[in-house]
C-alpha cells in the first residue's frame, strides 16, 4: 500500500493539470455538501450538545406556555425519573436608555440551567448551587444577585470589554454582578438580541390561594433506562393528582369553571423540537435546509458523473501503460488496486481542499438562520461535520476508482499493446457509457435550473407585491405608555388625560423640521372578536383597530389606497357607534360580491353591541413583511376603543427618515417622560428585510444551478473534444475523399446534440416529477396555508409552486439555457475538427 501510494502521488505530479481540475472540482462539490450538511445538523439534526442529548425534554402543561408551580414542586419530588432538572420564567427588568425607562428581557432561572445544556461561558461562570434568591410572584429577583449577560448585551452594554466580569448593572433598581458572558451562538430560549441576561433565583413557593400562573419551563434529563413512555405515565398521574388538589382547594371557582382547573394535563417534548417551534417560520427552516441539501447533492452527482468521464478518458489513454504492467506480471487484483488508490487519494485532496469551501460556506449559510431562533450550538465544522466529508471522499473516491477498474478491465492485452490498439470498436464501447454520464449531467442540470428558474420568479412576484402603503420616507414608533393612559378602574381619567397626550405628541412631532404627516395607529385600541352583518346568521371573526381621523389618520399619513367612500373625519368620533372604514379582506368576507359601502355591522361582544356603518374601503395593508397573512379588519375612531397601554404612529417624512430618529425620540420624551423606550423602525427597511431570507435562498439555488450547468458543459466539451482527437484520422479521410468542412460540423454537432436532447428530456421529466413531489410536500392536503407561516410562507408558496408549475416561461428559459450553453459546448470542439489539415491527419496514429 506504501509504493501503490507513492507510485499514485509521483503519477498525479506528473499530470498537475488533470490533477488540479479533479481536485478543485472536488473541493467545490464536497466542500459545499459539507457546509450544508454542517447547518443541517447543527440546526436540525443534532441541535443539543453534550453527550446524551435525546434524553432532553421539555415538560409542560396542554395549552399552556409551562407549568404552575404547583406542578413544579410535584415533579421535583420524583428524581427517579429525572438526573437533570432546570427551570426558567421569562421575566423583565427596566433600565433607563436615551433618557427613557426601557424594559430588558431575560430568564429567571434555577442555579443548574446552563449545566442542564452541557454550555460553557465565554467569559467567567456560570451560577453556583447557594447564589439563587427569592423571587417575587413574577419571578423577580426580591434582592441583588449574580448575573450572567447575553453576547449581544455584553456587546452593546460593555462594548465588548474583557473585563466585565465583577462589574455591575443596575436593573430595576437593583445591582447585579456580571459572573459570565455566553458564547454568541447560546441563544435560548429567545435568539437574537431578545434576550439580555439569565439571573438564578429559588424554586417558586406553591400556593393555591393565589392567581396560578404556568409560566415556569421544565428542562429535565431522563435517567438512564427510563423511557419516555413510562416519564409521561408519571406525568398523567402527577397531573390528575394536580387537577383533583386544584378541584379540592380551589374554593374560588364556580361551579361552571371549575372543570377550567382540571387542565393539567402534562406533556414531554423533546428538547431540540422546541428550537424550532418557538418562533415564526418553524415550518419552513426544516424544508428551506433540506431543500438546500437536495439541491447540492444534484451537484455533487453532476461532480460525480463528470469525474466519472474524466476518469474514463485518463483510464482509456493509460491503456498501454497498463498492458505492459499486465504483460510483465501484475495481477488484475494489483492494477485494480493501484487505480483504485489514485482514485482515493485524488478524492482524499479535494476532500481537504473540500474544508476551506465548508468553512466559507457555514458563513453564508449563516443568513438563512433566523436571528431570532433559539440556538444551542454553533454553526461549525464538527466532528459530524468532518466524518460526513470523510465519509463523502471515500464513497466518491472508490466509486470513481471502480469506474476506473471497470474500464481498465474491458481492454484486451493484445490489442492495448499495439500503438493503434485503441480500435473503433473499444471507443464507440467507451464513448456509449461516456454519452450516458453527460445525458445524465444535462437532466441534472435541468432539475436545477428550473428549480433555481422557480425560485427567481417566486421572489420577483414576491417583491412585487403591493404592501397596501407607500414606504418611502415612513417611519413606524411603537409606544409603551405609563398605566395612568389605560382604561381600568384605578384610572377613572385615563381617556382625558390620553387624548391630551396625543395631541401633544402629535403637536409636537408634526411641529418637526422635516416631518409631513404624523398618524395614530391601533396598538392598544386592537381588539379581535366577532360581528355580526346584516342579513347573515353566522358569526365572523373580525379585527378592529383604532386610527387617529382628519390629520392624525394614518391611512392618509401611509397613504394607504381608499378603493371606494371616504376616510375617517371628526366628525365620526362622536358616540359608540357611527363609522368605520374597512379593508378588502373584510369586504370580500361580509359581503361577498356586493357592494359593501353603507352595510352595517354589529359587534356581537360588546355590551349592547355596537353597531357600525361602513363609510369606506381601503386597500389590504402588510406593514411588517410581503409575506404575512391579511386579516379582515376594520378601522374606527380611537376614541370609541379601549386603551390598553401600547399604539404605535407612523410619521411621513421629507427626506431619509434615519437623520430624523433622534428628534423624534427628544419629541416623545418631552410629550411623556414616564413612558418606554419607543421602538422605531424604518418601513422600506423592514420590508426589505421581510425578504432577505428569500432572496439569500434564491442566491444559493442559482449558485448551484450556474455551478451545474457548468459542469455540464464541460461534461459535454470533454467528451466532444476526446471524439474529435480520436476521430482525427477518419475526420481528415472524409475531408481528403471530398467532404465539406461544414458537414464535418454539422457531425460533431449533431452527436453533441443528440445527447443534450436527450438529457433535456429526461431534466424536463424530472423537473416535473420533482415539483409535484414537492408540492405534495409543503401543502399535503393540497390547500394553501391559512396563516403566515415565516421565512418561505403562503404568498411564497402560492408562487413557487402553484404558478410556477405552468408557468411556460420558467420551463423554457430553462430549457433554452440550457440548450444554449450546450451547444456552445458542442461548437468548440466541432470548429476545431473543422479546422483539421488533411494530409496531417492521414498521417496520425
């Protein structure tokens, strides 16, 4: 093995073109493999670390975010089910930014969170068992204690200084001491920047007296040899225990409600599942990364198969040299041997070379993860990453080698020793298998292109769907308002005191330099709920949100279509009932094809029901992302709505609306100094990042398909250019005998075409094939999605694969690139027969 090695590395030395070709072509196709698979499996496959990770689970109640902490101190009691148990609650703190009391979300946690995980730190530690401190109903810590920061807030809080640990911060009031940063990839159980820090506090105390509350998550670790069926016996028991204390001692509930209090019921879920059910869009990550892993492994076949032709050609002209090696006594076991060494090392070097793609790759892959999906591990070459490379070069590596075998073997000694011994036969033998490689490469290639035609269609439709508004120059403020502006019994004098406040504000920001138009727009005054249309028995589900009238309307400020009527005026604010202005979705849903102005709605939960006239119609609205579901909603003066502590303005500007946040946040700070730190976002910026997931997917179909269908083309040029060298002598005898030199042509052409013909069909076919499956896939039930489903939802889907799939376009712009490219690939080397000297060919073995 240590000469067929040696003799392999001086053989490869000698032909560095070859060799350079074969590896970097390797590199390219295993190394982005490797990178999609190293995503795969961190995000989906193999999302926990630590040893053990399938014995992770989560415990909560049915319906409910956790568990109360009567179940709590239940479970705790039973250790014989569980070596692992962590807790966390979701909990806020306040600290002051820009001069504003700003909310920080983070995790009251048990001491033993982060050992649950198998997770270092970064920088410093994590908690000890002894540093927990009570915690109020809340979970808020009722004292100072130990902290440890997110990446993102060390970040943004410290700037990234090495020396935090042992510094303080002060949140609502009280000082924490930073023990630990976590590592940037430890995002859990909120991604992104949503999560700034984890404090430890003491078990929650029990009491059925008092408002139940199950917010408390459950990490716990099987023990060994306990199965999930028997766990989730135990938590049937523990939880008809639970509802039979709950029904004994909950003497509060009526008679009607107390079957409310039997709801316990515990569930067990895996812990990986929730990385990817606790966000928008986690039906679509699974299906946009296995998409991505079908798609490179087209390419790695087309690799493959054009390996394969070169591997041929190389083996066809080693012929001779193998023959002499047959005729001085090596057995075909050891020439088999020796083929297949070369085969696996020249694979074993694009594998390496195959890392530096891998690594480059898991950066840009790095977009497709949503940043505010909960993440355990880090996108990384790991071991699992490094064996499926392993893994990928040997399979490739002996199936190539065995192509070699294969071709070396179908050689006659007798023959292969003469100098002409490559007889017409052996190369229309060869030349057969060598024309099924490429008709394979261009149907593969296919596949791609129209996948990658697919998906450029579907984000072109996508960018061009009408949000309802015009983005330019708008800016959207969510506010959060001091309780006093809430409508509720503590707050007799909320509504006044409100409506002063947004005069103020108003006043204020439309005084701005720069600043056209400000608008009041729902958040608070929101409210979903049911109406009930004239001449209709049925119920219908409804939004209804409250907007400013006249010049504080923000369907004027959004300058949102008015399709039929009128907007909102003053004069609509006066009394409960009166006006509203509703969208098309509505409109379609109350009174299909009809004519919807002047019908009336009653709101079948309100007390009396009000009753509401439409006055106008105005076009659907996606302020948030192209993507997202529309609602049927209807507006109506904020006056007539209750407040419940958040709104949200939109504010038309002159020029770039950016250079003008700081004034704006100056404006609201002196209309209410009490108030949150206002969350501002600019709309053509966030509708452009509704679609980078989209366009960043586009971009790596296209890669691959430009990729293949290279491939492809130079499959098609090897294996025209080798006929043509063979073929030189017969080419020159027809030139000589009188043949025109465009018949020549028209000869390699036609066998060139022949086999791109041919893949096409079968690309064609398979395209089909593959996009119904796929289809079947995504809507299963064969019926859009209801709701907006994230990253790649039902506007995305509607286009990609109900459009698309008769969409004559796509399949032809397909087709006619591919044809294009190939049959260039086939002019190249048909011109260059063209161009061969007769009396020099006649005289060529």
């Amino acid at each position: 093995m240590r000469q067929d090695l040696r003799f392999a590395l001086r053989v490869l030395g000698k032909n560095p073109g070859f060799t350079a070709v074969v590896v970097l072509t390797l590199a390219l196709g295993i190394g982005a493999s490797s990178a999609v698979y190293s995503v795969v499996n961190s995000v989906l496959l193999n999302p926990l670390p630590g040893p053990s990770a399938n014995r992770l689970m989560e415990i909560a109640e049915e319906n409910e975010y956790g568990v109360s902490a009567e179940v709590l101190a239940a479970l705790k009691s039973r250790p014989e089910f569980f070596s692992d148990f962590a807790r966390y609650r979701r909990i806020a703190l306040w600290t002051r930014k820009d001069d504003f009391q700003t909310p920080v979300i983070g995790e009251a946690v048990s001491p033993n969170f982060f050992s649950s995980f198998n997770i270092r730190p970064l920088l410093g530690r994590t908690f000890a068992r002894d540093e927990a401190v009570p915690a109020d109903a809340k979970s808020i810590p009722e004292r100072e204690s130990a902290i440890v920061i997110s990446y993102a807030w060390w970040k943004s809080q410290f700037a990234g200084a090495a020396d935090v640990i042992g510094k303080t911060v002060q949140l609502s009031e009280r000082r924490f001491a930073v023990v630990g940063v976590m590592p940037p990839y430890f995002q859990y159980p909120l991604g992104g920047e949503r999560l700034a820090f984890w404090v430890p506090t003491e078990d929650p105390r029990p009491a059925f007296d008092q408002e139940r509350s199950s917010d408390y998550r459950l990490v716990v670790r099987l023990q060994p040899g306990v199965t999930r069926q028997q766990t989730q016996a135990m938590l049937d028991l523990v939880g008809q225990q639970q509802a039979q204390e709950r029904a004994a001692k909950d003497t509060a509930h009526s008679a009607e409600k107390r079957p409310e209090a039997k709801r316990a019921r515990l569930l067990l879920h895996p812990c990986a599942d929730s990385l990817t059910r606790d966000y928008v869009g986690a039906d679509d990550l699974p299906r946009t990364l296995f998409g991505l892993l079908a798609m490179i492994g087209f390419v790695l076949l087309i690799v493959c198969l054009n390996l394969a032709n070169l591997m041929l050609t190389r083996t066809e002209r080693r012929q001779q040299e193998l023959a002499v090696r047959a005729a001085l006594g090596a057995a075909r076991g050891r020439l088999a041997r020796q083929l297949l060494t070369e085969a696996v090392l020249l694979t074993g070097l694009g594998g390496l070379a195959g890392l530096a793609v891998t690594a480059s790759g898991i950066r840009l892959l790095h977009l497709l993860i949503p940043p505010v999906m909960p993440r355990l591990k880090p996108l990384e070459i790991d071991a699992s990453a490094l064996g499926f490379t392993l893994v990928v070069s040997v399979v490739v590596g002996l199936a190539l080698g065995l192509a070699s075998v294969w071709q070396a073997s179908r050689g006659q000694l007798g023959e292969a020793l003469k100098q002409a011994g490559a007889g017409a036969t052996a190369g229309r033998s060869r030349s057969r298998y060598q024309g099924v490689l490429v008709v394979a490469e261009v149907a593969l290639s296919l596949v791609l292109l129209t996948a990658a035609g697919l998906m450029i269609q579907s984000v072109t439709r996508l960018l061009r769907v009408n949000p309802g508004f015009d983005p330019e120059n708008l800016v959207s403020v969510d506010l959060w308002l001091p309780s006093k502006y809430s409508d509720s019994d503590d707050a007799p004098n909320a509504r006044p005191l409100r409506n002063a406040l947004f005069d103020r504000m108003h006043e204020r920001l439309a005084a701005l330099p720069g600043v056209k138009a400000v608008g009041i727009w729902g958040g608070g005054f929101e409210e979903r709920g049911e109406v009930r249309v004239d001449g209709r028995e049925e119920l219908l589900n409804v939004d209804g949100i409250g907007c400013g009238v006249d010049q504080s309307d923000f369907l004027r400020v959004m300058r949102v279509p008015l399709r039929a009527g009128r907007y909102l005026n003053r004069s609509d604010m006066e009394g409960k009932d009166g006006a509203a202005v509703i969208n098309e979705s509505m409109a379609r849903l109350c009174w299909p094809g009809q004519n919807a102005l002047g019908r009336r709605f009653r709101l079948a939960d309100s007390p009396g029901g009000h009753v509401y006239e439409v006055a106008g119609i105005v076009a659907d609205l996606r302020p948030v992302r192209l993507t997202q579901g529309v609602y049927p909603h209807f507006y109506r003066p904020y006056h007539q709505a209750d407040f419940h502590g958040s709104m949200l303005l939109v504010i038309r500007t002159e020029r770039d609306p950016q250079s003008l946040i700081p004034a704006i946040l100056a404006a609201l700070k002196g209309a209410e100094p009490d108030m949150s730190h206002p969350r501002v976002r600019v709309a053509r910026q966030t509708l452009d990042e509704s679609t980078q997931t989209q366009r960043t997917y586009m971009g790596y179909l296209v890669g691959f398909a430009a990729v293949g269908l290279l491939l492809s083309a130079l499959g098609i040029y090897a294996v025209l250019a080798y006929s043509v060298a063979r073929r030189t002598r017969e080419i020159g005898i027809r030139l000589a005998v009188g043949g025109q030199r465009r018949d020549v042509l028209g000869l390699v052409m036609w066998g060139g075409a022949r086999l791109v013909g041919a893949g096409a069909g079968l690309g064609l076919l398979g395209a089909f094939w593959l996009l119904q499956l796929v289809r079947h896939l995504v809507f299963q039930t064969g019926k859009l999605p209801s709701v907006e489903e994230g990253p790649v939802s039902q506007l995305l889907k509607y286009h990609l694969f109900q459009a698309g799939a008769s969409d004559p376009l796509v399949w032809s712009g397909s087709v006619a690139l591919l044809l294009g490219v190939a049959l260039l690939a086939c002019w190249l080397p048909a011109r260059r027969a063209t161009r061969i000297d007769p009396m020099k060919a006649l005289r060529c073995e």
